[in-house]
C-alpha cells in the first residue's frame, strides 16, 4: 500500500501548490480562519479543479480524505505579536 498520501505536502503536490513546509504553513495562515459555515472544499481561494478534485475526494472517501480533514482540521494562526 502507497502510504505517500499521509504527508501533507502530496496533498499540496496534488492541488498543484507549493509543497514545502514553509509554503503550507504560509497558505494556512493567509487563509484562515474560514468561515465555520463554508466547507473547505467551498473556500473561495480553490481553482475549480482543485474544488472538483476536493469535492470528489470527500465524496468518494478516497485516500486524500484523510488528508483533506487533517487539513480543514489546522487551527486558525495565532496573532502575530506586535
């Protein structure tokens, strides 16, 4: 079993986004918090192919689920001191 989808960055490859750590934490940090109403996969910053791509991922229970929660998941960025 291919277990490469369990880091984040192959999700992030997937999407065709910057995969290393500083690019991930970068793209949570501009984009949260979401609203609690909004699914992820509704978030206005996705392309349409990587809205469908999410979408049919959630709903096909795919190997990206996973990571598609964990990512949903993140919390909100702390403050940044001033």
């Amino acid at each position: 079993m291919d277990n490469s989808v369990d880091d984040p960055s192959t999700l992030f490859d997937q999407l065709g986004l910057p995969s290393h750590a500083v690019a991930i934490k970068t793209f949570v940090h501009w984009r949260r918090p979401l609203d609690p109403k909004t699914p992820l996969q509704q978030a206005s910053w996705w392309t349409p192919a990587q809205a469908e791509f999410l979408t049919q991922a959630i709903e096909e229970d795919s190997n990206w689920a996973g990571q598609i929660d964990e990512l949903d998941a993140l919390p909100q960025p702390a403050p940044e001191a001033s």
